[in-house]
C-alpha cells in the first residue's frame, strides 16, 4: 500500500459513452444533504414521495413504485427471483448483451429457459412473440425495452394483452430508457418493470426504481409466509415457494415501503436523495420535453456521424433515441481512437460487447449530457481524432450536419 493516497479528484470528464453519464449538479447536491433515521418521519415522508414521483415517471398509477438499493442490476435480479418460482418457464425475448443477462439470472433462480432470439441491431417482431408466447405458455415473458449493446428498442405495444391472453405476467428492464424514451408502463400493461438512475434519469448508479402492478405484487407476496422448510411436494399442493434470496426478497422489501415499515434493510439515504432529485427533474421538465430532447439530439448526433462518412449499427426503424452505434471503418483501430477521445478531449464513448466487440462504438446523449453544446463537442472531437488516424472526412461536416439536424 503506498505511504499516502491523495483526495479523490477525477477529471471533468464528458461522459457520452452507453452510460453512466455525468450525473446533474442538482443530483449531487441532493445527495449531499445531512443523512437521518430510516424510520424518522421526516425520511419515511421522503420515501412516500420518491415513490408518488416514480408513478409518474414510470407513467402508471401503480401503488407499488419504490427504490430497490444497488445499481440497475440489483433491481432486475429483485425483480426476476421474486417472479420466477423454481421450475417456471420464462420466454426471454433476446437480440443482445443484456437479454442473455435475463438468461444467466433465470438459470440461477431456477427458472426454465425458453427464449425468442433477433440478430444483434434488430428486434423481434410482435408477431413471432405471440406466436411463441402461445405455443410455449410460460409463467413469465422478460425482455429488454432499449438494450445498450445493440442501441436497439424493442417495440413492447400489446405485450400486457399478450400475457393476460396466456396467463403470464412479464418483466421489462428498462435500465437504459426510463426518462428519456416513453416507458408506457400502463398503456403497455407491464407487470413489472425496472430501471437504474445512471443514464437518462441524470444520476449516479446505486439506486434501481421499480413498479410492480396488482397483479405482480399479488403473486409476490403469496410467497411471503411460506417456511424455509417447504418441499416440492407442499408445492405441488397449492403452496408458494419462498422467495430465494432475503436482500431481493421484494414482498420483505414492499413491507419495508409501506405504512408498515417493517425493518428489512437501512434505506441507502443519500442514494435515495438522488433518486428523489432525478424524478423532480425528470417532471419539471416535463415527460414530453424530455422525449422530445433526447430524441433530436440523437438525431444530431446521428446527422453528425453520417456527415463524417460513418456507418450507423442496426435498424434506423427501432433505433434508441439515446445511443447510437457506430461502425468502425475498417483500418482504423476503435481503442485508441476511444484513447485519444479520452486523453486528448477528456471526452468518454463507448466500446462493445459479445459479437460487436471491436466492431463498433456506442456514443450516447442522455439524461444531463443529451444537449446541444455537448452532442457538438463529442462530434468536433471525434472528427479531429478521426482526421488525425488518416480517416478521410471534411472539416467542419459533423457539426454542420448537427447544426442542420437541430434547426
């Protein structure tokens, strides 16, 4: 261990990579605020609105809207081993990293395993869903709204009525789009759904927001009584298997969040400060302008890069508003332009995973970073890099085509 650490001081780096992204300054403020009890009055009124702010983020009417604490993840593993009883068949819809996440957390909670697969910068049409959901009858459809790794969203319009029609409930993870592309949490008719603050909500990771309608919390707290002592064959007598983890147990957790407060963990305050913050802002804003934002700076951004002779990754038609892919022009070598980005502009894009690793970068707009002056910085800077490498590519035709983009 050296003799001294210096005080954390990290550069001003702009985050415009597939998330985080840097965090608005009112978030951080927030969560600079004194910390008090979990059971204070002052606190538990705090909690009553994160979670009356939520609902309308989440654009539902759903009572159970609260915070699980850790990061996006967190709340999908919560969201998963409390729906997914051991044995249960779940239909993944997958088309990239994050839906093969999906697949490796049911295989441990002990789910059965059924998946509907696109290719990597495409989606899986509705159609071939219901067709599959029918034929398979699973207990739970779970899919990615907008997956990070392909910047990829998956149309999820008639996905409630879908389940309803089988007798399903479904999960949706969206971790990368909560406020800043519409998550129709009612109209969609989803019965659970998640999300992180680290991208569009403007925050940092470590709080997850997550809704769960009627349905699912019925279903979730019939296993909240059930003995660590149960046996399959208790099972196939009516009873509930016990939820298998105590940290993501959510009916413990949704105890926690009502009235009665019943101790399960000590609330993650600062964090909870933040996420509070990111939902206040989100609806000063308004839900629509906030779209609206995101969706013309990915526009620009997408202007910008085919100006420079770039080609864009996957389907323009289900394109996420807030990240883009970028093919990279052969000969060039993606990690030290991704270097030079950094060292040079202290400007962050992303890499990729599986597949696309080495094949393109991800550059995302969202939350705090998805402005014009920022969209315009990232796309001068990757032209000087580009330009630098021996790329081909007039002065000056990213930022006009954003120009153009915007006006």
């Amino acid at each position: 261990m050296p003799d001294h650490i210096n005080d954390i001081d990290p550069p001003q780096r702009l985050l415009m990579g597939p998330g985080p992204a840097n965090a608005h300054p009112r978030v951080l403020r927030a969560m600079s605020a004194d910390l008090l009890g979990q059971f204070d009055p002052e606190f538990t009124a705090y909690m009553n609105e994160t979670m009356a702010l939520y609902r309308r983020v989440f654009m539902t009417e759903n009572h159970w809207t609260f915070l699980i604490d850790g990061t996006a993840r967190a709340a999908i593993e919560a969201a998963l081993v409390s729906l997914i009883e051991p044995d249960a068949t779940v239909l993944v819809v997958r088309s990239g990293r994050f839906g093969l996440l999906l697949t490796e957390i049911i295989e441990r909670v002990g789910g059965k395993i059924a998946t509907i697969d696109a290719e990597w910068g495409e989606v899986v049409p509705f159609d071939r869903l219901a067709e599959a959901a029918h034929k398979i009858r699973p207990q739970v459809i779970a899919c990615i709204h907008g997956d990070t790794s392909t910047t990829m969203a998956q149309p999820l319009e008639g996905l409630g009525a879908l389940c309803r029609e089988i007798g399903a409930l479904s999960y949706v993870d969206a971790t990368a789009t909560l406020s800043g592309m519409p998550v129709e949490t009612d109209r969609w008719g989803a019965d659970v759904v998640t999300a992180g603050l680290q991208k569009c909500l403007g925050g940092p990771a470590g709080s997850a927001p997550i809704t769960l309608s009627d349905q699912a919390a019925a279903f979730i707290t019939a296993r909240r009584h059930v003995e660590a002592g149960i046996r399959r064959q208790d099972i196939a007598d009516g009873m509930r298997p016990r939820i298998g983890s105590n940290y993501f147990d959510l009916a413990m957790i949704m105890d926690y969040w009502s009235e009665k407060r019943l101790n399960h963990h000590t609330e993650a305050t600062s964090m909870l400060y933040g996420a509070r913050e990111c939902a206040r802002l989100a609806l000063e804003e308004g839900l629509e302008a906030r779209f609206a934002r995101h969706q013309s700076m990915g526009r620009a951004m997408a202007a910008g890069l085919r100006a420079m002779g770039l080609e864009l990754f996957g389907n323009d038609a289900y394109r996420m508003t807030n990240v883009t892919g970028i093919v990279i022009p052969k000969g060039l070598d993606g990690e030290r332009v991704r270097t030079r980005m950094r060292e040079e502009f202290e400007i962050e894009i992303g890499s990729a995973f599986g597949p696309l690793q080495g094949k393109i970068w991800r550059i995302g707009a969202m939350g705090y970073n998805a402005k014009k002056h920022k969209v315009l910085l990232t796309l001068a800077a990757l032209e000087a890099v580009l330009r630098a490498e021996g790329f081909p590519l007039r002065s000056g035709a990213a930022v006009d085509a954003a120009r153009v983009a915007l006006a």
